[in-house]
C-alpha cells in the first residue's frame, strides 16, 4: 500500500450523474466497465451523452474491461503544499493506457514513487477504502 | 467571409498595483484597474458599452458594472476555458454590438482562495458542472493541482523527444533575466542563473519550482475599440492585426489525457495558422513573443507548435537562453512573463502558512508584484522595451494538451512602445 491517507480529511468522491453513474457503481462491484459506441465500438473516456463518431446517443453502452494497459505517464507530488492533502507526500499518480486505447488517471499500490516508469505493464485491482468508498487501482502485471 | 484584420485597436490599458495580499476585494481592484484603463483611452466610462471578463475569476460582472456606474452593455462575455477574450471583444466591435469593450481580469490569487478550494465548495454543494464532473476522474487519486495535471503531459514530452528538464531551465531563467528590468516584476533586480534552476525544488517531478510562475494579486485591463474611433483619441493605438482561437479534439483544461498523445499542442497549431493567415504573416516575421510560460515547459511546446523550430525542437531552441533574449531570434516575454513578473491566475490550493506567491516559503526572493494576467499576456504596460514592432501573444489556459490556445498580433509599427493583450 504506497498510498497513505491522512485521517480526517475527506477524499473527492465521484460526483454521480447519470452519464458516469454505471462507471462508479461497477467500482463499487469490483467491476471495471468502460462506455463504448454499440454502433462504431469507439470507446469513450470520461463517459459522454453522444457518441462523437456517429452522434447516437441511445447505442452507448457499457462493456466489462479486464484493466490491462501499461503506464502511460505519471507524476509525483513530493510537496506536501501542491498535493492533495488527503494524501501524504511522496505519492504517485499515474496515467494508464488501457488495452481498449482509453486512459485511466489512478495510483499504484505496489510501486514506490521512484519505481514508477512509463511503459510498465499494469492491471487492475480494487481498494476498498472506506465503508463507502472504493477505487479502482493499478498492480505491475507480470507480462 | 469579412476579414478583422487591422479593425480594432487596443486604446487603453492598466494594471493595479500587485502584491501577494492585495487586503482587498476582487472586485475593489476590478473597480479600480477598469477606470484606469478607460481613462488611458481618454474616454469617459458611460462610452464603454462591452465587458468581457474571465471565467476563472469569481467575479460577478454585473456587480462590477452597478460600482462603475455603468448603465447599459450592448455586450458582455464570459469567455472561458482556452477562448479568448480578445477574440470576443474584436468581434463584438467588428460586428457593430459594441463601440467600446472593456477586458478585465481581477484576482486574488496569491492571498485569495484556489481552484482547489472551489472545487470542494462546489462538491459539497452538489455542483454538476462539466468541469466537475471530468474531475470525477482525477481527484479521487490526488492529481487536483494544475501542476499535478500539466506534469502528465509535461513528463510525455520530455520522455518522447528525449528532452533533458536542464534545457528547460533557461526558460525562466531568461523571463528572470528580462523581469529584472521590470520594477513590476517579482524578479525585479533578482535575476535567476540555471544553477539556481538545477537546485530549485522538484514540487510535482517533473516540475522544479522555478518551473512554475509564481501567483499574484491584482487586476487588469485593457480597451478595444474599432481602428476608425481609435483615430480620435489622443494616444496612438496598437493596431489588432490578428486574433484567434483553437480547440481540438478530446479537450479538457489541463489534461486531455485521452487525445492521441500528450506531448503536443494541437489547438495551438491550429490557432497559429489561423492567426497568421489572418494577419498575413509567418513565423519568420515575428520578433517577440509573449508566451503562457505558467509552466516552463509549455513554452518549448508552443515554439513548436507555433512553428517557430521543428518538432521536438523547442528545448534545443531554449539551450542556453541566447535565442530567447532580447535582440535574439525570438526575444520571449520582454516583461518576464509569468514566471518572471508574476501570475494572476487561479491555481494551487492554499494550505495555510505565509503569503507567497508560489505558496511555498520562498526566502530573500522580493514580492509582490506582477502584471501577469492569465490569457493576458503583458509586455510591460508602456514602457516595454521591445525591439520591434510586432509582437506575438499567445497565451493558453491549458497546459499541455489542454482545451485551447488564443493569440493576437499586435502592430504598434509606429510607436516604439507595444502594447498587447
């Protein structure tokens, strides 16, 4: 866990619409889902009310991703007054790359802030925080 | 389709004074800087019929019209992320909506409240705004500060053209060097050496400190009328030769992290071509450029994107800072830019501590003061000394692969002063 919380600071959490709100819910199941055009099966990340390919809005749909990418970039916040103050500093933040082509901002839990490097292949996993709060995560995968 | 090429002027501008605690409101300093820059234009403030203000500003536009006194706006805008108020205030006047159109910028940002802060007001209470909404996405992980989001691009650039950040570093070093001629500036008589850049503070890695402008509080202004009325006033007007604005495909302010790739700027080169095709002009015809150095590194990424060097070629072009001065091939921000005489622009959440600009404790450096303006780009009120009579301003509300890019040309060929916004 390189991810340390500071007590009594509250976590952002997704404000939930009804563009993202199945994106958020499928967290919560330790799903990972992503919006896709059901028409021309481009994804779409964040979530939108119109494909803007084919500009349908009644074919997007949801599919389950195995949450396989690799890093795509990252930074490192290794001062505590431009980090987030939930998060106790040095802690990384990633940018992966999903195999779908879309990409994820989110934190690793099994690398320290000076292991992070582009290109290191990653997968999914779920943190369950707190009793109402989960967050899908990244672990090195073993390609 | 009718060309605003040399339409418009700029006929007044002004700043306040800067500080890192102003000790009053937004809008005292809006009330304040609007009148000083309509009395620069010779004009009364019952002629300004436009307003254009920044949507970044917590600002309410018509409070600032009841202080004034102003009774009827034709016209009025908020222009937002990566728009450009330029581009509003021309076009209004072209058109014929407006006579005369005040811009303005007032903020609080080196005491006052950030865009953190904003953001978690706006959770607790609900707020489902889109930029919120995108945000979703990223606040939950720690990555809410601006510099936090530009560094994602910031590190692809570095990493996909083999970039070394010491390259970067003679960016403000050379802002440094050109704010130390400003008495305005932040760096007043404090020029900066690159080893002074090499030993700054990694804040968010890639970024160093002395990457990232220091903030500001204050205002500014400035008045735009048609080339005709300009004719009429006292003072000579910096000509508008070419305005424009960009945005791109799978924009966000600040991050655009689902766009092909991160390390370029591709609003910005489609407002460059428009902005030259406009004023007829290339790269090769340009002096000066005043540049959103907010981060350091975006400055290599809008030579390029400019055309002013090749693809992965801005941090070569930085090297050493001889073709960034004054009399060099492009001198860049003769007041110092943002990151040499400071920044008004909402940024980092405050954490408590002492007044200072970067919100870090910054020892024996002077304060204070700056004019600075977020999408305003200011090449030292009257008294700039810039060589030439062109000057490009591109300035950007998104760092790399952020929402858009504006930028106008200014032709002040027949004074020796420039004067840009």
């Amino acid at each position: 866990m390189t991810i340390e919380y500071v007590p009594g600071i509250p976590i952002l959490k997704a404000s939930l619409d009804d563009d993202n709100r199945p994106f958020w819910e499928a967290v919560n199941r330790h799903e990972l889902v992503l919006q896709r055009c059901g028409a021309c099966k481009l994804y779409l990340q964040p979530p939108r009310p119109m494909c803007p390919e084919c500009h349908s809005m009644d074919t997007l749909e949801w599919v389950e991703s195995p949450g396989r990418g690799e890093i795509y970039s990252y930074v490192n916040f290794t001062t505590d007054r431009m980090a987030y103050p939930a998060m106790k500093v040095p802690y990384s933040v990633v940018l992966v790359e999903l195999e779908e082509g879309v990409r994820l901002v989110s934190n690793m839990i099994d690398l320290e802030p000076d292991e992070v490097k582009i290109g290191i292949p990653v997968e999914v996993v779920f943190d369950d925080i707190s009793d109402d709060l989960t967050l899908f995560k990244f672990k090195v995968r073993e390609s | 389709m009718k060309s605003i090429k040399d339409t418009t002027a700029i006929v007044g501008v002004a700043t306040t004074d800067f500080s890192t605690d102003s000790g009053r409101t937004e809008y005292s300093l809006a009330c304040e800087v609007i009148k000083a820059a309509v009395d620069d234009a010779g004009l009364r403030l019952d002629q300004i019929d436009g307003m254009v203000k920044d949507v970044v500003d917590g600002i309410d536009a018509m409070y600032v019209q009841k202080a004034l006194g102003m009774e009827t706006l034709s016209y009025s805008s908020d222009s937002h992320w990566g728009t450009s108020p330029l581009l509003n205030a021309v076009t209004a006047i072209a058109s014929g909506t407006a006579n005369y159109v005040v811009y303005f910028r007032s903020a609080n940002n080196g005491s006052g409240k950030r865009a953190g802060s904003d953001f978690r007001a706006a959770k607790e209470t609900k707020d489902e705004s889109l930029d919120l909404i995108r945000y979703d996405f990223y606040s939950p992980f720690g990555l809410l500060t601006p510099a936090g989001m530009i560094g994602m691009g910031v590190r692809r650039y570095y990493d996909d053209y083999g970039i070394d950040p010491a390259q970067i570093g003679w960016v403000p070093v050379v802002c440094s060097e050109h704010a130390a001629a400003n008495p305005h500036a932040i760096f007043f008589d404090a020029p900066i050496g690159h080893d002074d850049y090499l030993a700054s503070d990694v804040v968010v890695d890639p970024l160093r400190r002395l990457d990232c402008a220091p903030e500001v509080d204050g205002a500014i202004a400035v008045v735009i009328t048609s080339a005709e009325r300009a004719k009429d006033l006292a003072d000579t007007p910096a000509v508008v030769m070419s305005v424009a604005q960009g945005t791109s495909t799978e924009g966000e302010n600040l991050s655009s992290y689902n766009r092909e790739v991160l390390s370029r700027l591709p609003e910005m080169e489609l407002m460059g071509r428009e902005l030259f095709r406009v004023a007829g002009i290339g790269p090769s015809d340009i002096s000066v450029a005043q540049l959103d150095d907010r981060f350091a590194p975006l400055v290599p990424m809008q030579l390029e994107a400019l055309g002013f060097c090749g693809e992965g070629e801005g941090a070569a072009f930085c090297e050493g800072g001889d073709a960034l001065r004054v009399g060099g091939r492009l001198a860049l921000n003769t007041n110092g830019g943002f990151l040499g005489e400071g920044l008004l622009a909402r940024h980092e959440r405050d954490r408590g501590g002492p007044p200072d600009p970067w919100h870090l404790d910054q020892p024996g450096r002077r304060r204070g003061v700056g004019a600075g303006g977020h999408r305003c780009g200011w090449p030292c009120g009257r008294s700039d000394p810039a060589p030439v009579a062109i000057t490009a301003i591109a300035t950007a509300t998104a760092g790399a692969g952020g929402a858009s890019r504006w930028a106008g040309f200014i032709d002040r060929a027949s004074t020796p002063e420039v004067v840009a916004a």
